[in-house]
C-alpha cells in the first residue's frame, strides 16, 4: 500500500508518519510539505520505502507531479491554523481550500476512487446552548474563517465521494493537547503552550478565561484513530455522511491548569499569567465542548485517556526534547 500525507512536516504529519512506518500493510510512504519532511525512520529498520518531498500543494504542476495513479491512501493534513486563517482571509483560502479542490481534481482522474483520510475540525460547528451535545446530525455553523474553509473542503469530499470520484473520510478532530515545539498559528494554541511552557520552566499566556470549556484528545489517541480510518470500509457508510466526530474530552481551561500542578507542581503553575485577548476568546469560545461519539466508537475509534494521563505522556515523550 502506498500513502501519501501531506503537511508531513507539522507535529501531527510527524506523529502519523512515525506510525505508518510501523504499519505492517504499507509499503511506500510519500511525505510531503511546503518545508521538506524529515524521514520518520532514518535507520532504515523496517519495511517502508519512504519518499520526502518538498512541494507547494498551491501549485497544479507540483499536484500533478506529486499525486499519481500508484497512490491508495491520502493523508490530507497540509493547512493554515485558525488564527491565521482568520488573520489572513486569502491566504486561508488559498492554502486551505484552493490546494485541497486541486489535490482532489488531479487525484479523482488519476486514480478514481482512492482513499482520502480528512482531518477537518470541531471547528465546523457554531455556539450551542451549555450542556448540548454535538452529534453528526448538529449542522455545521462555523464561527470562523478557518472552520468555513475546513466545512467547504467538506463539503467537496461528500460530493466527489457521492459521484465515486474518491472515498473519503472526514475525520472532526478536537483541539489536540499537548503539542511540543513553538506555538502555532491556531487559536487554541494556548491549551498546549498553558502546559508545555511552564514545564520547561517558561512564562506563558492564558488568553482566555479559565471557565471556558474545549473538546480535546492527546496526540497519540489522534494518530491511532488517524490509522484506524484506513481500513474503514466504504460499505460501512452507505448512503450516510462521510464525517465523523472523533473521540476526545471535555475539560475546562482551569482543569488544563489542574493538570499542570498535578504533573509540574505549584512552581509551574504560577507560570501562566492571565491576560485576555479577546479575538482568541471569540474564536474558541464559538466551538462546542459537548460532543457524542457514538458513531466513532460504532466504527471502532478509540476513547481518550485522562488529562493528567495525557500531560504525564507529553513529559514522558517530549519532556527531555523540550529542556
């Protein structure tokens, strides 16, 4: 089996490539972003031939050379954050939307029907009233940039899917804490930085209110679903919706801080100094935090673990990189 992941050079596209190499049925492992990917596997330990490409998706003459018919499964990761898209309305568009319309275009006529693995966003959906739980029937109302252009690539999938163009799964992920490295260009990237900072004895800054609740899942929990999704049946879905709610938790913003403590102690936790910013609390305060996952789970996606748990791996996996 050949895949191919594009955004191969952010965390999650890291993560993923890591554990695609471990992934018995495939053979050859194309990595692709605007930066050249590094090689997940550089011993050579294993059975993947693995390809690292640099390429600008915004491209037709890179999508043409990139997406060929020898292709089975796409990742398609490759995207500008919501704080940035939100800042940057043309370049969202052209980034998060205009390559992924290409990409799809070129693949449907070289290989009909391959598989494309979507990671969209909780972000598609607007404000509901507290306590509301979020299930795939909840129409979408995104409440930013980014979320509009995450539901307009969806709403391509499920119709080139329809028409057996591709297969497509849309896969709605909750905001992913703890991310290592610097912060990104996301809204929410203050859940990971509240956590990550201080552990490496670093200030950082809450910009949104401690009561505010999100919907999250570690990065390990993400990926294993991510390679679950490759061998989803089309048959499984029928005539029903291509996208699916992950699995994740709700936590408050103080319950990330609490995990703080718990793993870093007291001297960490007064690290994080509160300082509002109001553009960030609009966006994230526009997302749900409720969601049912029974079709997931139906679909044999994996439950996450507790927050504590999830920070306690982050120091385990990362923490000696980060110091």
């Amino acid at each position: 089996m050949h895949v191919l992941v594009t955004g191969a050079s952010g965390f999650i596209g890291q993560e993923l490539a890591l554990a695609l190499v471990s992934t018995p049925s495939i053979t050859h492992l194309t990595l692709t972003d605007v930066v050249r990917p590094s090689n997940p596997s550089p011993a050579k330990d294993h059975h993947v031939q693995i390809s690292c490409v640099q390429a600008d998706l915004t491209s037709r003459g890179a999508c043409v050379e990139l997406f060929t018919a020898n292709l089975d499964v796409l990742f398609l990761l490759h995207g500008i954050m919501s704080g940035a898209a939100e800042a940057d309305l043309e370049l969202g568009l052209r980034v998060n939307f205009d390559s992924t319309r290409q990409i799809l275009d070129v693949v449907r006529k070289v290989k009909p029907g391959v598989k494309v693995v979507y990671p969209s966003s909780l972000a598609v959906y607007g404000p509901l009233e507290p306590g509301r739980y979020v299930n795939e029937q909840t129409a979408p109302l995104p409440g930013s940039s980014y979320g509009a252009q995450k539901l307009m690539c969806e709403t391509l999938l499920q119709d080139y899917t329809r028409r057996g163009l591709i297969d497509a799964l849309i896969l709605r992920l909750p905001t992913v804490v703890v991310r290592p490295g610097r912060p990104s260009g996301a809204a929410s990237s203050f859940a990971s930085g509240i956590i990550r900072e201080p552990l490496k004895g670093e200030r950082s800054v809450l910009p949104v209110s401690r009561e505010l609740k999100m919907w999250i899942c570690s990065p390990r929990t993400v990926v294993k679903n991510m390679i679950l999704a490759i061998d989803i049946p089309t048959e499984t879905f029928e005539n029903l919706s291509r996208a699916v709610n992950l699995p994740g938790i709700t936590v408050s913003v103080a319950d990330l801080l609490e995990a703080l403590r718990v793993v870093g102690g007291e001297e960490k936790l007064r690290l994080v100094e509160e300082k509002l910013d109001p553009d960030i609390d609009n966006i994230v305060a526009n997302w749900p935090a409720c969601f049912s996952t029974r079709w997931a789970k139906a679909l044999g996606f994996v439950d996450d673990g507790t927050l504590v748990e999830t920070v306690k791996t982050y120091v385990d996996d990362f923490g000696s990189k980060a110091n």
